[in-house]
C-alpha cells in the first residue's frame, strides 16, 4: 500500500482546507486514519474511517469540524477541514491500518497545514 498526501497550505483562521490521500494496492480491508504532529510532539491521532463501511472516528478537538471521507472509485480519502484555528498549524499524514485507533502500518508523507491568525 502507498499513500500519496497533499491539499496542505496557508489559510486564515475560521478558513476551510481539503486534505486528500490517494491510496495504492490492497486498501479495501483496512481503516484509513489521518494523524498530525507538531514539532517536538507526539503524533496525534485526527480521525479514520472503515474503507469497506464507511464508519467514522474523530478525535475531540476535531469533532464537528472535521470531516472524513472516502472515494471508492478514485481510492482516496479526503479531510474536509473547517473553523480552522491556529493551533491546527502542523503536519497532517494518513495511514492505513487494521483498526480504527491502530496500529497503522503504511504512511503517507506529511502535507503542512498552516493557520495564520
């Protein structure tokens, strides 16, 4: 499985940006997951969806804010993101893996978000 990131870039807070994943191989059996991390933090876990149902899991501090998404016919899982806030400003990376929450053992490069206040 390979993951290609990107949609990054500059917007103001309260702007919205569309994250994509184009996903290739076998990924109809596994849960595609966006993650962010800060520099000198942890990888935080933002949100993942089932491929194969549709069933979505979001982080807190992205509830009703973000939205996942998938497009079976181009293989790739969007992140709808809006109200952004500038504490949202890092590097956002997608994966797959077997559960909702993980492991997640195939990783996309990371596409920088920035939010200016």
């Amino acid at each position: 499985v390979q993951l290609q990131a990107s949609g990054g870039g500059l917007v103001q807070a309260g702007g919205s940006l569309r994250l994509s994943c184009a996903a290739s191989g076998r990924t109809s059996n596994y849960y595609m997951g966006w993650f962010r991390q800060a520099p000198g933090k942890e990888r935080e876990f933002v949100a993942a969806i089932s491929w194969s149902s549709g069933s979505t899991y979001y982080a807190d501090s992205v509830k009703g804010r973000f939205t996942i998404s998938r497009d079976s016919a181009k293989n790739t899982v969007y992140l709808q993101m809006n109200s952004l806030k500038p504490e949202d400003t890092v590097v956002y990376y997608c994966a797959a893996g077997t559960y909702p929450y993980g492991p997640y053992y195939y990783w996309g490069q990371g596409t920088l978000v920035t939010v200016s206040s």
